[in-house]
C-alpha cells in the first residue's frame, strides 16, 4: 500500500495535518492507536489563539466552534486581594482567544476529514517506522483485525504525542533535548456550576497559585497549585472549595459558584523541547517534540502552527519541486516554540509559589504582576502571546 504522506496520531495535530494536505490536493493516511470514541471521550481543556480559530474556519471545521465556543476578549490577574483585566482587543488590534475543549476539536476535524473521503484508522497496533532516511520511509502496523500492513509513503509526520513511536524512532545522537520539571503540579476539577467569572481568572495567593475557567453554561473546570506528589484521595469536596475560596478572595469578597464535583486530578508541570523536529523523511509535530505548561495556554495552538508550517512545505515539494522549506521545517517552527515556551514559563514563574517559601521571590511575582497590569506596554506583551504571535 502506498500513499504520499502517512501521518502517525488522530490528535488535532495529525487530524489538522491531514485536512491541510487535503485541501492542498496530498494524499495522506492516519493511524491511531486508540478507538475513535476514545479520543473524542479524553477531556482536555482547550484556549484557541486567534490564528487556530482563524485555522479552523479556513479548512471548514469551524461552524461548532463559532456556535459552542466562548470567544474570551480578556483574561484576569487577582493578586493582594485586587482584580485587573487585560483588554485583548485593545491592546492587541482586535484579536482574542476562543474556550473551546481539544476533545471537540478533535470531533469536528474527524467530521471534515470522513466528509473529504479521508483515510483515518483507529485502533492499530504495534506500529513501527523503517527506511526514514531512503526516499521511501515505511510504517507498518497490525490493523484491528490483528492482520500485518505496511504502508510504503514519500514523508511521515510523528504527530503521536509525547509516548508515541515516532521520537524514540530516530537514531540515539541525533536529538538534543531540552527539559524542565517544575516543582508543583495542578489539582483540576470539573463541577457542575454555572460560569464563575465570564473570562479567566489567574490568581497569585501567598498559598499557591489558583485558575478559574469554564467549560460550558453549566459546567465549570478549576485548578489549584498542589505538591505533584500529593494524591487525589486527600482532598475531599470540602476542602477543595474551602482551598478555592481562600486562594481566589478578594477584598470586595467574591467567591466561585460552587457545585457537585464530579472529577478530580492531579496534572505534572514540564517544559520540554527537541532539535531537530526531523530526521531523514520524518518530521515531528505537537506533543511529539514539545510540551509546554498549561498557564501559558499553548499546547494545542503550537501543534496548530507546527503542521500549518509542515503542510505548506510539502505543498511545495509536491507542485513546486522544492525540498528547501521541508530541510528548513525544523529551524522555522523552533523559533516559535521557544517563543512560547519562554511565556509559558514566565507565566508559569509569575503565578506560583515555588517550595522554600521564598519572601523575595514572592515579592518579585508581585510586582511582576502590579507592572503587567499597570503598565501598557506590560500588558500588550502578555496580551499578544496569549492571543497568539504568528503562525511562521
């Protein structure tokens, strides 16, 4: 079996790369390990950059979303009792972000590539990757039914997250890796309550760290700085919404709507990134070569713009007979992954108490965050990361 482009992962990576090529007129096929009700059913929480709903629209998966998201024009800062919002459209010449869940993304790019005649398989197993660099790189598999398949492709894209097959799939030495653990962890509920607050709220409190979001008209997703290590188990319903409250008062004394919990987790915190993203006639995109802590809110989008910058490039190998954007993929998306994982680890550094208790440093994230939201020019840099710097 032979196809132009085989793609590793049904995430919004795979998916997205997939309808790009699509619509650019490159055949492609895309293997997942997982069921598809499983991978529509993996709750994650989802904040769209301007360029991914611009993206979304673009290649005809964005009607549920302009219908179901929340288009979100500001965020909150709360620190020392006090909220500030940051105006996006103002300080950023009209964009914003959109709430709007990666499971959901993922359905509606199923949609639109099972609409187009797309060639997704779920469910495979044992997947290997052989020849990456001859110009004929193979993936073979075994298929639902336990048979043995090899697809021989031009490319392959690893877009299989970070404990896929296609990383560990290039020569030892090749890779450099760039990784940082942060020591505290998020503790995440979902509950059933209406919308606390109608934008983001991210909170400083001497105890931690606290972030108000939402995921729908009666649900609402919450999260609070906790040590990695601790468990689930210790906390019980009542002395989450006692933490929320203490870390999120204000002195006019607001406090979050309150409700059924109805799930509970504890999320680990790294920064990490390798180089290069390709090797031979494999390129790396998403969680497959970096991951990003969520404060900064970049996960997703920084796969959006990986596979926009890979697709083009292929594009142009295919009608141009150009291999010169391919051999530059790496180089171009780097520079904005580290553009995004520098704010997500400023955000990240401002927002949290670090172990130690450290007074200074305490000290320093406040006034951080006092010159973030009083000056202009502090908030335009805050404002236009979070809303999105460009694609490429």
């Amino acid at each position: 079996m032979r196809t132009q482009v085989g793609i590793i992962g049904a995430g919004p990576a795979g998916l997205l790369l997939s309808q790009l090529l699509h619509l650019a007129g490159i055949e492609s096929i895309v293997l997942e390990t997982r069921s598809q009700d499983a991978i529509e059913a993996t709750i994650r929480a989802g904040i769209l950059e301007q360029g991914t709903v611009d993206l979304m629209r673009t290649i005809g998966a964005g009607e549920r979303m302009d219908k179901e998201g929340f288009r979100h024009e500001g965020i909150a800062l709360r620190f020392k009792g006090q909220t500030h919002r940051l105006d996006f459209p103002e300080l950023t010449d009209g964009k914003s972000v959109m709430l709007y869940p990666q499971h959901e993304v993922i359905k509606d790019l199923v949609v639109v590539r099972q609409a187009g005649g797309g060639d997704l398989r779920f469910e495979v197993r044992d997947v290997t990757l052989h020849d990456l660099d001859p110009s004929s790189p193979k993936i073979r598999y075994r298929n639902k039914d336990g048979q043995t398949d090899e697809i021989v492709c031009d490319f392959i894209a690893g877009c299989d997250g970070t404990n896929g097959v296609s990383r560990p799939s290039i020569p030892q030495g090749v890779l450099s890796t760039y990784e940082k653990v942060y020591p505290f962890g998020w503790f995440g509920i979902l509950c059933k309550a209406p919308p606390s607050s109608e934008e983001l709220i991210y909170s400083l409190h001497d105890r931690g760290f606290a972030l108000v979001s939402t995921r729908s008209p009666d649900i609402q997703r919450m999260y609070f700085q906790v040590d990695p290590t601790d468990k689930v188990e210790n906390w019980s319903d009542d002395r989450i919404w006692e933490e929320f409250r203490l870390r999120l008062a204000t002195d006019d004394g607001w406090t979050p709507k309150e409700g059924p919990i109805f799930s509970k987790v504890i999320v680990g915190m790294r920064s990490f990134v390798v180089d290069p993203m390709q090797y031979g006639r494999l390129f790396l995109a998403g969680d497959a070569a970096h991951v990003v802590p969520p404060t900064g809110a970049k996960g997703l989008n920084l796969a959006a713009a990986d596979v926009q910058v890979l697709a083009k490039a292929m594009q142009a190998f295919y009608r141009q007979n150009r291999a010169d954007l391919l051999d530059q993929y790496s180089v171009t998306v780097l520079r904005r992954i580290w553009k995004a994982e520098r704010f997500s680890w400023w955000m990240t550094s401002m927002l949290h108490r670090f172990p130690g208790n450290d007074t200074f440093q305490y000290q320093m994230q406040l006034a951080e965050l006092d010159y973030v939201t009083s000056s202009r020019i502090g908030a335009a840099a805050l404002a236009e990361n979070y809303v999105g710097l460009p694609m490429a």
